[in-house]
C-alpha cells in the first residue's frame, strides 16, 4: 500500500471576485517528488500557500500525514518551504545554518551535531560547513537551503519556483542535483514551476494547472505523449506542438485534415475512435519531432516549403509554411536544407493527436 | 557590408577589467546575439554602444561615422532592457508616446506614429489599457515599442525575455526574430543563455569574462567551438570531458581516453608538419553524441545508469563510469530502468579534442 504524505480535498479560494483555486484535488505519496505546473496566475502558487498555512481556504481540506492541518498555523504543519530567493543566512556559516532550525527546536547538542553532519554528507556539503554561506556559488546556496528545510525532517518540503532565478547553464546542473537528492534522501517534495521543462526533469507525477483547475495528472511522459486537452499540449514540450484547425475528412479508407487550402494526411492513424468525427471540426495536434522532412514524396506525405532554420545547438528547428499552414519541426542536425526550399513532410505514424474543436479534449483518449 | 563597428573597446571599473579589447561588426538588418554568462561584460558593453557608458579606449562607428563621443539621445539608437521603464499610470498609448513628447512633435504625427508601431507589434489592444493589467509578454511587447518609436538605426536588447515564463520565452524568441526580419531592424541582443543566441542571432558572439571569445553563425560556433571555455559554455546539457592521450602513427591517430575508450582514426595532418608522437589532451564528447545500447557489445564500455529524467522528445541519462559521472541522451522509446546497465561508446569522428596545457581546440 502506497502512504499519503498530503491529500488536498476540494480546496478553493478566491481573492475578491477572481476564483484562484477552483476545486483542487490531488494527493503527494510518501517519497514522492510532485510537481504543479501552469502558467503565471494559474493557481499553483496559491495551491501551496494553502498547504503551507500561508493563506486560509474558503473551502476544501489538507491532510498532512494523518492530521487534517487546514486550520492549524504554519509551524503547526510540518512541511518545509523554499522560495525563489534562497532562505539562508548568508552572515552565519553552512554549519549554523543548517542548525538554526534544530536549535529552535531546543534539541540537545549532540543530536543536532549528529544531523548536521549527517545530512551534510548526504548532501556532499561536509567540505562547505565552515564557509559563510553568503560566500558560496548560487547552486551551493541552493543545496544549504535544501539541507536547512529537510534537516529539520519534514513530512513534506515544498519548493516555490526554487530555479526561477538561476542562469541557464548553472539551471541543468541544479535540476539534475534536486532529483538525485531528493531520490537518495526518499524526501517527498511538491513543487511549483511555471517552467514545464523543469517540471518533467525533476518530478515522479505532474499535475498541470490551468485557471484555478488541474486539467491533468500523470508522469511526465504520460503527459507529454497523451496530453488530454489542448491546454496540456500546447503547455507540456518545447518547441510547441503544431495545432492545426480544421474538418476531419476520409478518402479511400485514409484519414486526412482538410484546413481549407491544404490537405493533411493523417497517416496510419486509427480510425476506430475518429469515425464519429469525419466531416466534423476538429484540431490536429502534431508535436515537432513527429514530422519528418523528405526531400522526396513518399505514401503519405505532403508538399511544403522552408521559410526559417534555427539552430538548437543538437537539433534544428524548421519552419514550414504550406499556403495558410505554419508547422514547426524538429529535426537531428542536417546540411541539405536551405530556407526557401520546397520539401515533403510525413507525420510520423500514430503520432497525430485529434482534439474535439468545442471541448478542447483528446479525441483519442476518449473511451470508445 | 558593414553598419556598426565595434573596434577594440577597452573598459575597466576600478582597476578591474570589465571588456578586454572588443571588435566587432554588425551588417545592416543583422541580428547579432552575445551570449555569456552574469558578469561576463555584456551589459556593460550595451551601455557603451548606446552612449549610457563611455569606453576607456576604442571606437564605435554607425553607418560610417565615428560615435563614440556622441551624447545618446543623438544616437539614434533604441534600447529595451530586462525590466523595461514603462510607467505604470500611463496607458499604453501614452507610454509608447512618451519619447516622442520629449522631443515635442506634433500631435498629429505622434499619434501616426504610435499607431504603425503598435500595428507592427500587434499590441493595439494595449494602448488603451495601463500597464498593471498587461502579462508578462505584453508588457515586454510594449517596452519595445517604445524602443522602437523613434524610428532608430540599431536597437539594443539587453536579456528582454528573461523574466518572463518559460513558454512565453519560447513564444517571444520568434516573435522576435520574425518581427526582426519584416522591418530590417540592425539588432545587438544579449542573453545568458546560449540556446536562446543560437536560436534567434543570425550570428553570435560568445563573450566570457570581458573577452569576446568567438564569433559565428549559430551552427559554426557550436560545431567549432575554438576551446573548452566555450564547447563548456554553448553545451547544453553539460559536455562530457575525458583526459586522453593520442598519439601518431603513420597516418593514424590513436586516441586513449582515461584508458576506457581506445579509439583509433585516419589523420592526414600531425599535430603540426611532419611530427609524430604523444600529446596529452582532454577530449570532448557531447551527451547527444555518445553512443548506447541496453545489451552487451564488443568493445564497448559498461556504465550503470544513475538516474533517468525525461527531456522534452527525448530523457536525460546520468550515467556512473567506474567513479566517473558520464551524461548521455537517449530517445524516450528506449526502455530504461535506474540501476541497469547501459553499453557506451564513441564515434571518434564526433568527439572534441583539446591542447590539455592551452585548452585550445585541435584539429587533427
């Protein structure tokens, strides 16, 4: 049986008249690192300030463990929080801060020696304990507040954007830290990101947040491969997944998207679940690394024209105009392309995805 | 043809060097990129362009007139910066509006004015609005309008897009560019992030600790990075770095990595003419290009996977080499499980070899 470090039941609240948390339930198993994702104003960050005790519910309830918390204060709650900006004492050396929450706590000496030491090679930190932790670089500060809010054993560390402000190369490093950490020490963490590529390095399930409501839930490949609603796949991957309108049509038994001035074969796709939706409205949703580039026309394919080429360092992204169609493409490093040329593209077999036009869902995930 | 010359720009704060001899030039209608690291000069080097700081020494000249010792606001340069001044308790309108006040024109043309750049940026639905009711992205959007009212020869980004979401980013980055290319704009930007200057400059420039280290189209720079500071820096995620030993033999080279990988290739030139023999050197192997297999091969290497984390298509792999931590990419079809054992290698012709005493690249 898996434990439950945090069951949030129905929860919302609302400042004046805006709805910032709408019926929000989910639960954190024990060990397990959570990450809430959504744009800003979605809710997520009012989602934990809820759990941390930092604002009041209208409605709903938090269990922590098995306490119901929601109208106990803050240090009543047992979790730990780190923000963006780093929560250490940078006059006070690594050692004392990672004590200070231990001395407050009035725990004898020896046992606050014990952990510090303790948590401090976990954390490879051992080295550092001397050194005033203003004076360290910012992935090192990082790993003290890290080792400040866990020391202290919570039953769950709740992280508010804690890479938001760190650059782009230190970024890798930390996410890849965070998640060793946190898998070692078997920490249950829930945490909060606008980002959803940090999202889905770091954590075991995501929840994706969209004006006040969690849309979906599930590991970070679940989501990415079978996002339910369009909301989810135009937020979850990087480039974006091309999202095409248009009136789902068939022609000798092969599917394809008819978006006024061009065609789109939907090959080798299923037709079972779309057979409700032919000469209906509805969105393709095609992710950039499922559409390949041809130099040649092959079943199938469909004809194109290169307008931009980006460098991506490993990758290339290609910008493909066909009449009043935009399709972004990822490829592997390639030299036979140039802007301006005409070229063919496939979607890769059964990586098309079909959103009903009205409601935005999955049509493929649909139950038939 | 050159529009803007940056030449040997020398700068220092108290006695610290803060830019260390720059030259550069942009073209007309060019988008160039400098990309480094906080501290690393750029700001600094911005601010001289724009006039807001002079340079101890060295030149700057627009459409060939040398502006060095021009006041900014006969520049003719615009310039948008992270947090752009726009003022909170004026409309939109009026924010955009409010260099051209300054220079008192007629109500009439500013009015004009206003109007094409707002059209251009697609932001007329801001100009009634003030700013506390703007995202992220439109307040950017109406930062630049004001950088771009005036009509100016070369506009000046300094990181625009930093504080925005992760997916805005993405969003304003070819925002950018496309916009970038329709009005034929001559465009310096700064970032921290490398991936962003490959991904909009028409060139970049990569710029560590005051010194403009090199300079390219995006694809040059990363597949011909001049040394291990800047494979390090462009290289995300982080480069793989071995110490090797390779040595010549009749027309082979033969590369010893950490006596784990033997590799061995053709070589037409010695390290210089006609010279044979060992240097010791530190080899180059970028995550996406490291080879892998879940079974057991001939010659390769076995390494124990430490921790897998999805990466957009594809995961990341942390990979334990003896006491050694290798990064690697695999595509997310691949079945993987924490603990197993992984099979590795290298392709000698995708690896990166380095001068271990000049950290330079060389090419044999």
């Amino acid at each position: 049986m898996t434990e439950i470090s945090l069951k949030v039941e129905n929860l919302r609240k609302t400042f004046g008249n805006t709805v910032a948390v709408d019926d929000v339930t989910f639960e954190v198993r024990r060990g397990e690192f959570f990450s809430l994702i959504g744009p800003s104003g979605c809710g997520k960050t009012t989602t934990l300030r809820c759990i941390a005790g930092l604002e009041k519910p209208d409605k709903g309830r938090i269990i922590i463990g098995e306490r119901d918390v929601t109208n106990l204060p803050p240090q009543m709650r047992n979790v730990g929080l780190v923000f963006q900006e780093y929560a250490v004492f940078p006059h006070m050396t690594v050692y004392e801060n990672m004590a200070f929450g231990l001395k407050i706590k009035k725990l004898p000496k020896d046992e606050i020696h014990n952990r510090v030491l303790r948590i401090a090679e976990l954390l490879n930190l051992e080295e550092y304990l001397n050194v005033r932790a203003g004076r360290l670089a910012q992935a090192l500060m990082q790993r003290v507040a890290l080792a400040r809010s866990i020391i202290v054993e919570p039953e769950i560390l709740l992280l508010d954007e804690p890479l938001t402000l760190v650059d782009a190369k230190i970024k890798e490093l930390m996410r890849r830290e965070l998640r060793r950490y946190q898998k070692e020490l078997g920490v249950t963490i829930l945490h909060v990101t606008h980002d959803q590529l940090e999202a889905m390095m770091v954590s075991d399930r995501i929840g994706v947040m969209c004006q006040g409501k969690i849309l979906q839930i599930g590991t970070p490949i679940e989501i990415y491969d079978k996002p339910n609603s369009i909301f989810v796949a135009r937020f979850i991957g990087s480039p974006t997944m091309n999202l095409i309108e248009g009136r789902l049509e068939q022609y000798n038994d092969e599917l394809f998207l008819d978006a006024d001035d061009v065609g789109i074969p939907l090959y080798g796709v299923s037709s079972e679940k779309l057979r409700g939706y032919i000469g209906k409205d509805v969105v393709l949703g095609v992710r950039p690394e499922d559409i390949e580039i041809l130099t040649q026309p092959t079943e199938g394919s469909f004809a194109g024209k290169i307008t931009l080429i980006e460098s991506l360092g490993s990758k290339l992204e290609i910008i493909v105009e066909l009449n009043s169609v935009t399709l972004h493409v990822l490829s592997p490093l390639r030299r036979d392309l140039k802007v301006g040329q005409p070229i063919h593209l496939k979607i890769r077999p059964t990586k098309a995805h079909v959103f009903n036009k009205t409601t935005e869902n999955n049509i493929m995930l649909e139950e038939v | 043809m050159t529009f803007l010359e940056i030449r040997n720009i020398v700068k220092e704060f108290g006695g610290k060097p803060a830019l260390k001899n720059i030259s550069f030039e942009v073209s007309k209608g060019e988008l160039f990129s400098i990309s480094g690291p906080p501290t690393a000069g750029k700001t600094t080097l911005l601010k001289i362009v724009s006039g807001l700081l002079t340079p101890d020494s060295g030149k700057i000249y627009l459409d060939g007139n040398d502006i060095t010792e021009t006041p900014p606001s006969e520049r003719n340069i615009g310039m948008l910066f992270e947090i752009p001044p726009v003022y909170p308790n004026l409309t939109g309108f009026e924010n955009i509006a409010f260099p051209l006040r300054v220079k008192k024109l007629p109500e009439s043309e500013i009015r004009k004015e206003v109007l094409r750049v707002a059209e251009l940026l697609g932001i007329k639905h801001l100009l009634d609005r003030h700013p506390s009711t703007y995202s992220g992205g439109e307040y950017q959007r109406v930062g630049l309008a004001r950088a771009l009212v005036r009509n100016p020869k070369v506009l000046l980004l300094d990181e625009p897009f930093r504080n925005l979401d992760a997916k805005i980013q993405e969003f304003m980055r070819t925002w950018l560019k496309k916009l970038q290319k329709e009005i034929g704009i001559t465009v310096i930007h700064a970032t921290h992030d490398p991936l962003e200057a490959m991904a909009v400059g028409d060139r970049v420039g990569i710029m560590l600790k005051g010194e403009l280290k090199q300079v390219g189209r995006p694809d040059e720079v990363y597949l011909n990075p001049m040394d291990i500071e800047v494979t390090e820096y462009i290289t995300i995620p982080a480069v793989n770095l071995f110490d090797g030993v390779i040595r010549i033999k009749g027309g082979f080279v033969e590369i010893d990595v950490e006596g784990v990988f033997s590799l061995r290739k053709s070589c037409e030139a010695g390290f210089e003419e006609g010279e044979e023999g060992e240097k010791e050197v530190i080899v180059g192997i970028r995550p996406h290009d490291l080879r892998l297999d879940i079974n057991p091969r001939r010659d390769w290497v076995k390494t124990t996977l430490a921790l897998i984390q999805p990466y957009g298509s594809e995961v990341l792999l942390l990979l334990k080499l003896n006491d050694k931590y290798v990064r690697a990419v695999a595509d997310k079809t691949m079945m993987l499980t924490e603990g197993a054992e992984i099979y590795i290698n290298i392709d000698p012709k995708n690896i990166m070899l380095f001068d271990r005493k000049t950290k330079r690249r060389i090419t044999i």
